[in-house]
C-alpha cells in the first residue's frame, strides 16, 4: 500500500485526530517542505511555512487570524474539495475526507494546466463562500455555517433517537455592562479573546461559532454528556484566567453555557431551544457555570435542569 501511493502520481497525506501528519508520501512531502522523519502538526507546518514564503500561498497580512479562521472550519465536513496555489507556481485540486473519529485523508492533484482565468473566477468563488461561512470579527464560523452543522448532526442516517452529541449555547456574561461601562472596543477585544481561548480547547470535530452579539455555540459530534461538561469546565477554567486587555491586568470577564444532548431526528431548532433555557438556569443560578439539560423539559419549564460550577 505505501508503494502505491508513492507511485500514485497524487500528493497523499494522513492527519490524525489531533491534525498531526502520521503518513505523507515524498511528493507531499517535498511540496511543503517536511522531512522525511518529522510529523507536524498542521497549525505549525501552515505558520512555518508561511514565514519561510513557500508551500501554500496564503494571501494575508495577519497570519494568526487566517489560521484561526481556517482551523474554525477545516475538518468540519466529511468530505470537500477546494483549489490551492504554491509558491512553486502549481496549482493543486486538494480535497479532505474525514473520519468520525477525526482522521483525515488529504490528496492533493496537480491541475496547473488549466487556463489561469478559469482558476481565478473558481478561486473569487471559494474566497465568497468562506467569508460567508466566517464571523468577521472573531474569524471563528458564522451563524450560518454552524446552523447548518447542527442540522447535519441530528438529520444524519442511521437509528433515530440514537444519542449523537451535545449541543452547547455559550454566552458571555454582562456584556453589555462590559460594552457600556469600557467601550465597544473592549467589548470587541473580549470577544476576540473569548473566542480566540475557547477554539484552542476544541477539537478537531467540534463545531464552533459566534451565532450573534456575544453569543456562541459549540457543536461536539460523537460526545457524551459528561464528556462534553468536562470540556466546558475546561473552558470555563480558561476564560477565568484569561486577560484579554495587555494595559488592564486586573480585568477579566466570565461565561455561562447551557448544554443538551442530541439525539438523532432532534428538531434542531428545539434541540437549541433546550440549550438556551439550560443557558437560561446557569445565568438564573449565579453565571459563571455551566447548565445542563436532563431532559428536555416542555416550553417555559425549568425543571429538569441543573447547573455546575
């Protein structure tokens, strides 16, 4: 198998669940410049070789949100295909196969000799769908785009009523008081750093984006409740330590979240409707926690619902 796909005539590249290289065949390789001992993960390969001026071409002034924006979004399919640029002068046909578990296959085709006006009106397309798949601000993924994860979560084939993940809603707590008593640009620097801190926590599969205002939602496929309470407390551990104003040391802000489970054939605008009253109770109970739903009390009903510090 490792012989064939070295003779493939294809770039081929195997990242695990953690998005380090675990196999690249020596067309990969030499492409983007990694030894033929070393496994990288994709962040630091992307940002080294950015510095050096080789490897992907990424158009950017500021290289840290281009990375932020696209690890928002990278692994969040099972599948896709996109075009990419070299600083070789190739132009390559990449495209991603995921796994449920995180493992991605990427295979990259050379496509160079296509006409050069056909590459840039498919190129002005990709550019368009990523910034409406993008949150301008925070450069983690839109409301859009997010929604429309969570549809595929709970629409997914298979047993219906089989549990498929937790859905968590995320909300900055007085914010407003932030906004009015230091300014929207404090109020703008929170946010960056809020969703700046939390992306690092998540994983490969997680889906995380800002739905509006100070507002968030993280998706966590394949995840079981106490799983995804773990990995909020973490977050919550992270925002407490976290001083987003360099010249205020003293500042710090806090979040609630509210967490419910997804069952396949969920309704996703009531799955969300449960995570928001669950949000709902952590914000009643004193903030700063984390609010669960036990289980999916009717409209307007509060029982059935727990918070954690």
């Amino acid at each position: 198998m490792r012989q064939l796909m070295e003779e493939a005539g294809v770039l081929i590249a195997l990242y695990d669940q953690d998005d380090c290289l675990r196999y690249a065949n020596d067309a990969f390789r030499a492409a983007w410049f990694i030894g033929q001992d070393e496994h990288p993960g994709w962040p630091d390969l992307m940002r080294r070789n950015f510095h050096a001026g080789r490897g992907t071409v990424v158009k950017t002034t500021d290289f840290e949100t281009w990375l932020r924006s696209t690890m928002a979004r990278r692994g969040k399919a099972g599948f896709r295909a996109f075009e990419t640029d070299l600083h070789d002068g190739r132009w390559l046909w990449m495209t991603e196969t995921m796994q449920p578990n995180g493992w991605m296959l990427c295979v990259a085709s050379d496509i160079t000799s296509i006409r050069s006006d056909e590459r840039a009106l498919r190129q002005d397309r990709d550019t368009a769908i990523k910034a409406s798949q993008t949150d301008e601000l925070t450069g983690v993924t839109s409301r859009r785009f997010v929604m429309a994860k969570l549809d595929e979560l709970v629409r997914g084939t298979g047993d219906q009523c089989r549990e498929v993940g937790c859905l968590a809603v995320l909300d900055i707590d007085n914010f407003k008081y932030i906004n009015d008593r230091f300014g929207h640009s404090v109020g703008d620097a929170v946010l960056k750093d809020f969703a700046i801190t939390l992306q690092r926590l998540t994983r490969k599969t997680d889906v995380f984006g800002r739905v509006g205002g100070e507002e968030f939602v993280l998706i966590l496929p394949n995840t079981v409740m106490g799983e995804a309470e773990a990995i909020l407390q973490r977050m919550l551990l992270a925002i407490r330590h976290s001083r987003p104003l360099p010249a205020q040391v003293s500042f710090r802000y806090t979040f609630s979240a509210g967490l419910a489970c997804a069952l396949r054939g969920d309704d996703s605008h009531e799955l969300y409707r449960r995570a928001d009253l669950a949000l709902y109770a952590a914000k009643m109970r004193g903030r700063d926690q984390v609010g669960i739903d036990l289980a999916g009390p009717a409209p307007g009903d509060v029982r059935g619902l727990i918070a954690t510090k």
